[in-house]
C-alpha cells in the first residue's frame, strides 16, 4: 500500500492519518512540537464534522470533554448584563463546544492506535524533491540535529495558516499571496477561573474595536481572548517579530484599563504560558495540489476563526481526501483532483465573511454613540428571543462518502 508523509498533528492530520492507516495505508506524521500544545481557543464540532468523528467513534469522548458553557452574556463597562443569549440555535454559542488542545488529544490518541500510523515528534520536514514515482522528503530531527531523506508516495502538508511546508509545495508566486489578512487581530490564553465565568461566557465591548471575551473551560481555568478590529503596525509587527513578551505588552498598552474585568485579564496575560496571537487572515489558492504534494486544512483553505468553521473544515477536508486517496491510492494526482473538485463547492460556501466582509467592523463598533446603538439593539433582541421562530440554519450540508 502507499506510503504516505503527513506535516502537522493538529486536526486535519490526526483524522487523514486515522483513516488512511485503517485502509492499510503507511502513515508518517511528522510534528514541529515535541509534545502536544496546550495553546487553542475553544471551537464547536457541528455539521458533517460531527457525522465523521462519530463514524471513528469518539462523539462520546468528545462529549466528556465539552465546556459545558450556556450561552453567552453581554456586559457593559461596569460589569452590568444587558444582553444574553442560551446556547444552540442563536448561533453564538453551540452546543458541543470543546477546547482545540482536548479535541486535537482524542483525535491524535485514536489514530495513534492505528498500528500503520507513526508519529514523530519534533520533526520537520527541510526540503522536497518530486518526480515520477515519488517523494524525496528531508527530515529534520530537532533532538540530535540530523536530517534523514526518506522516499513516499505522496505528501500532505496540513501544519497550519502559516505552514512551512505550504511554502516547499508551492511556486514561489504563491507562497506570500494566498494569505489575505482581515486587519483583524486576535489573542487567546487561560486565566485562572473564578466562580462567575461559568457557566456563560461573558463578551465586553469597548469603543476603538476592542473587545473581550471570556468563555468557561474547567473549574480552575477560564479561556480568555482580546480581539482588536482594526489594522495595527505594530501589532502587525510584534506578530511577525515571533516575540511573545512584545506581543503581550503591546496588547497590553491597546486594553488596560478599558473597564469590566480587562485589568484582571490583562494580568493574566502577562502570566499565561499557553498565549497564541495571530493576526487573523484566510487563505485562498486556485490550486490545492503539486504533483505528489497536497495541501489540507488551513493551510490550504483556512476560512478564519471569524466563521466558525474552521475545525469542522479541517475535518471534512481530511475525510474527503482520504476517501479519494483509498479510491485512487496509485494515482494521486486523480485522487487531489477529486478531493478538491468535491470540496471546493463546499470551502466557498462557509469561507466568506458575511455582509461582503464587513461584519466584523459592524459587530465591533469604533465609537461610543456606535457601541450605545449596539447594545440597545441587543438587548431588545435578547428580550424577545426571536431565534424562537427561526430554523436552525448553520450547519451546511454534506453528503459523506463511506470508507
């Protein structure tokens, strides 16, 4: 059977190796860290997403490990609710929410199981050479510094927005333009948890497109995020620096003293081992595939945490590819044509960002008499609850092959 070289244990690689090692495929999956994260915000498993982890059978794992969060509730300045929201069909909060680093555990644990499929930690890959036959890969060991070339069949690049390995895949015309940043800036970290963060999540606006947000995860830790909705140089800069302690105190010069709880999550910040800032972007490619190369999850359509749907993608898009690559395991060029052919209708419906990308900025307000309207709208809505009457509308349909 074909032998198969993966690039990243986040999501997408984790579930492609699942199902590939158990059609008899030899999966290696190479992984930039030496042990699993513990950096990600919380995401929602919904729409086919939930139909293939439950086909691994790990909905009931899954389940177990939810944040059991009921809503979300909107604050004001001094810490008064003038907004709130139950969670399920409103659409804000939903009803199978989970901590990325405990979804990426189950996930990874399951196919780790797959006796065919190796992980190895704290590898990279360095270079690759294609041809007619296979895939010339150069792996970097990062315990002892050495490099080893091993040949595979085919070659899957899935290490994220920024991947590394997107950049030997992909001609050099390429590599810079497929990301398209939304100038919108983002940080998540935990906090230590205090009683009143559960079991809602509490969302706090501040004139200048500021916002800060908090979300229940265990009875001892709280998620906590700061999003800035406005082009920044120097946060801009601070991301591209790789500098943590740069980044923390620029954010920290934007929030401090905004009002609600941002002092104690600023605090917190500061402190936080597990703080992940991006700047928030999408990437579009005409093109998922290079010869014996592929690309998957974010690092080939990443739609931006602004839609939710990013975990759920990752997901399918591996289900779909593995589906083709068992179909068509020695022809891999017809079986990326197929996977992208089947998907891509699907990647355009859920990437683009609603009001013709607008929304962020209409949701974030930059003024006071803006953010005054804001919560005026919301609170009336809030209190007459018309979700009631609407059908659940978020979960765009896919129909899933069977492996």
């Amino acid at each position: 059977m074909p032998r198969v070289i993966i690039s990243g244990a986040g999501i997408a690689g984790t579930v492609l190796a699942y199902w590939l090692g158990k059609n008899g495929f030899q999966v290696v999956v190479v992984e930039r860290s030496l042990s699993s994260t513990q950096s990600g915000q919380i995401i929602d498993v919904e729409g086919p997403a939930q139909e293939i982890v439950t086909r691994m059978g790990l909905m009931e794992d899954i389940k177990s490990k939810v944040t059991h969060e009921a809503g979300i509730r909107f604050v004001d300045d001094s810490s008064q609710e003038f907004a709130l929201f139950p969670v399920g069909r409103t659409g804000i909060s939903n009803e199978i929410e989970i901590m990325r680093p405990a979804l990426a555990a189950v996930l990874l644990a399951a196919a780790d199981k797959v006796p065919n499929v190796e992980f190895r930690n704290g590898c990279t890959i360095q270079a690759i050479q294609q041809n007619a036959s296979d895939v010339i890969v150069d792996i970097h060991n990062k315990a002892d510094g050495a490099i080893s070339q091993e040949h595979f069949d085919m070659l899957v690049a899935s290490d994220g927005l920024r991947s590394p390995t997107r950049d030997l895949v992909l001609p050099i015309s390429e590599k810079k333009s497929c990301l398209k940043s939304l100038k919108i800036f983002a940080a998540f970290f935990s906090i230590p948890a205090r009683p009143h963060d559960r079991p809602y999540a509490t969302l706090y606006q501040a004139p200048g497109r500021r916002a800060v947000f908090t979300k229940p995860w265990t009875e001892h830790e709280t998620s906590a995020y700061l999003t800035y909705s406005k082009y920044d140089q120097s946060l801009h800069d601070a991301r591209e620096s790789r500098d943590v302690n740069l980044q923390k105190t620029r954010l920290a010069t934007i929030f401090q003293g905004l009002g609600w709880e941002t002092d104690r999550l600023i605090k917190g910040m500061i402190k936080a081992e597990n703080f992940y800032f991006e700047e928030i972007s999408q990437v579009k490619l005409n093109k998922w595939s290079r010869g014996r190369c592929v690309l998957l999850g974010d690092t080939a359509y990443c739609p931006s945490p602004l839609t939710g749907q990013g975990t759920n993608l990752a997901i399918l898009g591996a289900y779909v590819l593995a589906s083709r690559l068992i179909e068509h395991g020695d022809n891999p060029t017809k079986a990326f044509e197929e996977y992208e052919r089947d998907l891509r209708p699907y990647v355009n419906k859920v990437q683009p960002i609603p009001l013709g990308g607008y929304l962020p900025l209409l949701i974030n307000p930059d003024t006071s008499w803006g953010l005054w309207i804001q919560r005026f709208i919301l609170s009336w809505v809030s209190w007459l609850q018309p979700w009631k009457y609407f059908p659940d509308l978020k979960n765009v349909p896919y129909k899933l092959p069977d492996l």
